[in-house]
C-alpha cells in the first residue's frame, strides 16, 4: 500500500493543484493526507475530487493555520481538527489502523494533543501507524536555527 502524507499549504492555488495531481498520477498512492491546507473544507472536497479521491474527509482551518485532508479506500474511525483515524482492508483480508496526524505549532496545546494519541492507541486491536507532522522533536540535533527546544517537551513526546 502507498501512503502520501503532504504539508502542502497553497492548495488554493492552481498552480499547487496542477503538482498534486501531477505527484498523485506519478506515484498513485492509496492513502493521501493533507496538511495545512488552508483552504475550506469544500474546496478542498472539490480539489480531492479532481485528483480522483471520491472518499475523504476534508477538517476545516482555523483562522490562519491547519486543514485537513485525507483521502482513501479505507472505513473512517473518527475524526478531530487535528487526526483523522482509518481502519484499512488489504486484499487478503488484512486490516490495520492508520491515523494522520497534525500537532498544534503551539507548544501549551500540545499536551491535549499527546493526550489524544494515548486514547487513540487503546481503540482498536489492529496494527497501527501514526503519521503526519507532529511539531516536536525528540533529539536537539534534529533542530536547525531558532530557539532550543525544551527538554521536557522533547521528553513528554
């Protein structure tokens, strides 16, 4: 199974949208989650449509940040501003829980969001992969430039 995870901000942009169906045609992945898009949630239906994602949930921005995406063949689990959670049928009979996942870029808003991933690891038997952009770091070496980061947050996620 392919799975593209993409913080593409600009969708709104036909420029933008030319790439993404350029990028989904070249590499047709199975899966496909958004983030950042920035724009409302019906225009980014009507974008996900023409790439040729019938099935998908588009979350709404707020204000000046976030929107989500995702796109499958695959039974939604739930859904928040900032995941959207899927069990997958392979063929075979293989089923699996994938969540994208976009953590706020506010670090005080980031203990509901690791408070969320905790309750979603305790719903659901199957296998599970967590992806997307976090927004947190484990190790300083992973950080270029700007201010250090904490090393309680580092060690919270």
């Amino acid at each position: 199974m392919k799975i593209l995870s993409w913080n593409v901000r600009g969708l709104g942009n036909p420029r933008a949208v030319r790439r993404l169906r350029h990028s989904l045609k070249l590499h047709n992945p199975q899966v496909v989650f958004f983030m950042e898009t920035k724009i409302n949630k019906f225009k980014m239906e009507k974008v996900r449509q023409s790439c040729g994602y019938q099935f998908g949930i588009d979350v709404e921005y707020l204000g000046s940040r976030g929107g989500l995406s995702l796109a499958w063949r695959i039974i939604l689990q739930n859904f928040s501003h900032c995941h959207i959670d899927v069990i997958v049928n392979e063929d075979g009979g293989k089923k699996w829980r994938l969540t994208g996942f976009y953590g706020s870029p506010y670090t005080n808003e980031r203990d509901e969001a690791w408070n969320l991933l905790r309750r979603l690891r305790n719903q659901g038997e199957y296998p599970w992969l967590v992806y997307g952009d976090f927004n947190e770091i484990l190790y300083s070496f992973e950080k270029k430039g700007g201010l250090p980061r904490d090393e309680k947050k580092m060690e919270e996620f």
